[in-house]
C-alpha cells in the first residue's frame, strides 16, 4: 500500500483539479450541468483513482486504477481541447492546462512501468 498524499502524481493531479474549477467558475451559467461538471468530474477522477489505486493491496490492481486515472486525464483534454475551440478558454490558460495534463500522463505511465517491472 502506499501513500497517496505524498505522490507527486496525485499532488500534481489535485492541482490540476482545483485549477479546472477556478477556470470553470467563469464558464457561461447555461453550461454549468454539461460541460462544466464533465470538465470537473473527469479532473476529480485523476487523483481520485490514484488515490484508490494506492489504497488497494497490490500493485497490480493500483496498475488498474492508474489506468483509468489515465483515461481521465485523455478524458479532460478532450473537453479542454472543445473548451478552447469554443472560446470559453483563452489560449494561455488552455495551454497551461494542457501542459500540466501532459506532464501527469508522462508521469502515470512512468509510475504504471515502475510498478509492474
């Protein structure tokens, strides 16, 4: 079992969380149950599967939870990317979210290679 709170991975992924909520706050009213709470729902899922993964008894299974986490972080910038191309997200603030994605895929797979070598 490991510790959640002290992978960077999971630090990383909260911050990316809370960033997506502070940005969402200035997302127009009518988008609040569409494409605000897919935008939040996917960006808490990241360290939330982490997080489980890291509670489970083997690696194997945190292999699985890291997976998915993942497939939420593809997740949430398929729904930056359409946030940006609706202009409900500037340029920089896209690209630093996106850069922050990146870096937290690099470091699941990184960290998925590690525990199953």
């Amino acid at each position: 079992m490991h510790n959640f709170k002290e992978l960077k991975i999971w630090n990383n992924s909260m911050d990316l969380a809370v960033e997506v909520y502070r940005l969402t706050n200035k997302f127009p009213s009518e988008e609040k149950f569409n494409l605000v709470s897919q935008l939040r729902r996917s960006a808490v899922s990241i360290p939330s599967n982490i997080a489980e993964g890291a509670g489970r008894n083997h690696n194997k299974e945190f292999n699985q939870f890291l997976g998915i986490a993942r497939g939420s972080s593809f997740e949430l910038e398929t729904q930056l990317i359409l946030s940006s191309r609706i202009s409900f997200l500037k340029n920089e603030q896209f690209n630093e979210l996106n850069g922050s994605i990146t870096e937290i895929q690099r470091m699941i797979s990184g960290f998925q290679s590690k525990l199953m070598s």
